[in-house]
C-alpha cells in the first residue's frame, strides 16, 4: 500500500483540538503535570461549592481544573 501525500489526506472528520479537548486529554496519560502540595486559604463556601460539584472526582482536582482553565484564558488574552 502506497503512502498518501499530505494534501491528499482527507481530515474533514476529525474534530478541532480545542482548549477544553486538551485539558481532558491531560487528564488522560498524555499528561502528567508534577504536583506541588501547597497550603491555601479559601472561603468556605468556595471550598463548599467544590465539593458539592466535583462529580465524582476530588474537589481539590476541580479546583485546579478551574485554575488551569483561568490560566489558559488569561494566556489567550495576552498571546
């Protein structure tokens, strides 16, 4: 079977990489960030709010979803 050319791929069907498709395919084994354990002080009801809505996972790892997410944003606008 003879390799295709680059231009003559078709891609029409696979989905754009977005944002959001990254940060769950970090989640994934595609990435492993190094954890650092930090001690932080949060309102309660922030801390509250996390743990009502982590679905199922740790409301600390919700908490970091958020701020990876902020993050991102913040490096969009100055990029």
């Amino acid at each position: 079977m003879e390799a295709l050319e680059d231009k003559d791929i078709d891609t029409s069907d696979i989905p754009e990489i977005t944002d959001d498709r990254w940060l769950l395919a970090r989640k994934g084994n595609l990435y492993k960030p190094v954890k650092q354990p930090v001690t932080i002080r949060l309102d309660a009801d922030i801390i509250e709010w996390f743990k009502e809505h982590s679905n199922g996972r740790g409301y600390q790892t919700e908490i970091n979803t958020a701020l990876r997410r902020y993050v991102m944003e913040q490096e969009k606008r100055s990029g």
